[in-house]
C-alpha cells in the first residue's frame, strides 16, 4: 500500500481534505485539544505558515485520495527556537494500522537536517497511546508534562511533552 503512494507538499487544495482527516479525530478526547470541527477559512492562517524548505505541511496520496498528512510547525514563534519545531501526524481512519505513521515520520525525521531543525517536540494527551508509541519508536522521550491542562469530555486530560533531538 504505501508503495503506491506519493508523499508531497500540500496545495491549498488539500486543504478540505486536511481538515476532513484532522476533523475526524474531534470528540474521542484524546487526539486534539479542538471542541468542535475547523473551518477552511480558520486554519487558513496555519496552512500560511507551513512552506517545504523550513516547516513542512506534507500528504500522502494513496490511489487519488489523500490518506495523511504531518507538518512541522514553529515552536513559541520566536527566533531563538528556530530549530526547533512541533510535528503533527494525522492519518484517515481507513489508513490506520497499516504503517503509515511510521512511514511518514521516518521521511520528516530523515528531512530534519535539510529544513535545519535540530529538536523536534511532540505534544500528546497521556492517553493517546498510539501516538506515543509512534513517537517513542523514532526516540522521543517525555520530557516534560502538564497535568490536567485540557478539559475535554467533561474531563482533565494531561498532555506531554515528547521530545527528541535530530
């Protein structure tokens, strides 16, 4: 299956695809911090600040339909922290489990020193234990966490703080 896909940049185009496959994860409580879906019109700014030779926003097309994506966005905007960035994978449901978090990951990891960043950070609620054992698998470690910052659900979630130098 993913060798029949293409990964590349992201055309505003993508962008209701995008949002469909980040959507989809709203209301399970532990995936996204967002309450209610986002419109092309709000994440617009975000999909701005992504370009290919220093943050990244990548997708992967599988037979026509776009089935992930992963970005690299800037950590606390401000120049000190320039190599660093915050990596965001997000995979259709009918896609999950088959490998495709690994593969996409592996290709941001290996790009790091071109896009020269050298620390990567992940920030997942504690219960997402998908997500951090795809983190932990390329050697991020927690390095920090912040106990009941997000209430989602009627509920305190904890989120950490995964990280990992390139």
């Amino acid at each position: 299956m993913i060798h029949n896909s293409i990964v590349r940049n992201a055309d505003v185009r993508d962008l209701p695809a995008i949002l469909d496959i980040y959507n989809a994860y709203i209301g399970n409580g532990i995936i996204t911090a967002d309450t209610v879906p986002v419109t092309v019109e709000e994440r617009m700014p975000w999909f701005k600040q992504h370009n290919p030779d220093a943050r990244p926003l990548w997708v992967m097309e599988l037979g026509g339909e776009i089935a992930a994506w992963i970005s690299l966005s800037d950590f606390y905007g401000r120049p000190a922290y320039r190599s660093t960035a915050e990596v965001s994978i997000y995979i259709a449901e009918k896609y999950r489990g088959k490998g495709i978090g690994k593969f996409l990951m592996k290709k941001m990891v290996n790009a790091c020193p071109k896009l020269q960043v050298e620390t990567l950070l992940g920030f997942i609620f504690r219960e997402n234990q998908a997500s951090l054992k795809l983190f932990a698998h390329f050697g991020f470690e927690e390095w920090g966490s912040l106990p009941k910052v997000a209430e989602l659900g009627g509920r305190m979630h904890d989120l950490l703080i995964a990280g990992k130098k390139v």
